[in-house]
C-alpha cells in the first residue's frame, strides 16, 4: 500500500508539473481519495482495536501478574508500533492527495 500511494503521489506531480493540461486529473485523483480514505478508515479501526488489545493485555497483567499475560503484551505491543506508522503514513499520504487536487483543480 505504501508503494501504491507514494507511486501514485508522484505520478500526479508529474502530470501537474507538465505542460500538457489534463482536464479529467482532478476527477481521477477523487477517485483515487476515496481508495485511500477506505484504507485508511480500515486501519484505523484496526490500529484503534490493536491498542485496546494491547492496554488491556497490560491491565490484564498488572491486575493478576500472570505470565502469558505480559508476553501476550509484548507481542501486541511489537504489532501496534508498526500500525502506528503505517497509518501515519497513510494520513499524511491522503492529506498530499487533497493538496494536489486543489492544485489541479487551480488548473
């Protein structure tokens, strides 16, 4: 998904910087919004439930000091770190596709 969005990115500025106006861009560029706006709405959910996971693995082990409970932690823990990124890149990524409609909606 990452190469996906970033490829797509720079392929807009590409059209955008060129001299050759291309009228049907901006609606190419809402379709594609909405693309990543669902994949974005998709991991947010799933980073939202990964983190109550997480808290309540933690709860869980500071309540009963069981074992399993702190390694089911850790690895939850190990999972949510990436999701984290991984939605901030999206969030930014559709907030540079906003940016770059405007840009070729200007045109």
């Amino acid at each position: 998904m990452k190469r996906m969005l970033t490829d797509y990115i720079e392929n807009v500025e590409k059209k955008l910087n060129s001299s050759k106006q291309d009228k049907g861009l901006a609606e190419e560029i809402l379709t594609e919004v909405a693309f990543f706006q669902h994949e974005r709405l998709i991991h947010l959910i799933v980073t939202i439930f990964t983190g109550i996971i997480t808290i309540l693995f933690l709860l869980g082990f500071l309540y009963f000091e069981n074992i399993p409970l702190l390694i089911l932690f850790l690895l939850t823990l190990i999972l949510f770190i990436p999701y984290i990124f991984h939605y901030y890149f999206l969030e930014n990524g559709v907030q540079k596709l906003y940016d770059l409609y405007w840009k070729a909606k200007e045109k």
